[in-house]
C-alpha cells in the first residue's frame, strides 16, 4: 500500500458478501459464513493471479510471487479445514454461494489491477483474522463442554 501510495481511508466496500456476524449464531451457521468468506476469497485470489499473470506477465518468479504462493497455499489449507470442520458439524455436503458478481468486471488499468489485488489481499488478511477468532472461540467452547466419553469415563 505504501509503495503505491494507495491512501489509507479510501475502499470501494469488502468484495466478500456473507451473512453479518451475529452472537445468536450457533458453531455450525459460524463455520459456514467463515468458509463462505473463505472461498470467496480463494476465488478472487485465484482470479486476481491470473489477471496479474496476463497483464504483467508471469516469466520472472520473484518475492512478490513467492508470497503470493505463500498466503494462496495457506488459504486454500484454511479453506479445506474450514470445510473438515462443517463436515463434521453437519455431516452433509456443504453449499457456498458463488460471488455475488459485483467484482466481475476486471480493472481496465493498471492502477485499476493493483488497486483490485490490494483489496483482495486486505480480504484475506481480515478473513484469515476472523477465522483465527472463530476457531480459537469453538476451541474454548469445546474445552468447556465434557465429551462424551470422560462421562462414561465418569461413571466407571
């Protein structure tokens, strides 16, 4: 952002449409809005690289890239986590919604496609955020409840 000299308070609006956030969520409705989020932004990544790869050319793989791999590996390990743990909350097959096409039209210039990429990485970074928060909180609430087991345990 700085190198760009992007400013600080400009934003056109999150590029990740979900459900708002709600303390009357149960653990499964949380998991399904973070991995919403989640893919969407795998999504627009995935666009993102390509889009930069046609414009800018893709020959030369330097640091830039490298992290690029980096946070797109990283994401798609959260998102197949994220996934695991609906599995195993529902037990079904899980349904995202594709994005909601406000984003479709890709930037004409290039100050257009830097500006693009930042917000999707900006996307990442707070969904990546959000889901440290999400796990760490059904984390503590599992700690809370007993299992089943330590209560047959119990009455042994």
């Amino acid at each position: 952002r700085k190198k760009e000299n992007f400013p600080p308070d400009v934003s056109d609006g999150p590029l990740v449409s979900v459900p708002p956030p709600s303390s009357q969520l149960d653990t499964r409705d949380k998991l399904w809005r973070l991995h919403s989020a989640l893919e969407q932004c795998h999504s627009l990544l995935e666009r993102a690289i390509a889009k930069e790869e046609e414009e800018l050319g893709g020959e030369e793989k330097g640091e830039y890239e490298n992290r690029r791999k980096t946070v797109k590996d990283r994401l798609l390990f959260l998102l197949n986590h994220t996934r695991e743990l609906l599995r195993a909350a529902d037990g079904s097959s899980i349904f995202t919604p594709s994005l909601d096409g406000s984003e479709l039209d890709d930037p004409a210039t290039l100050f257009q496609l830097k500006w693009w990429v930042y917000r999707i990485f900006m996307e990442v970074k707070y969904w990546s955020q959000t889901a440290i928060a999400v796990l760490q909180e059904l984390q503590s609430d599992t700690a809370k409840t007993p299992s089943k087991l330590s209560k047959r345990s119990a009455r042994r």
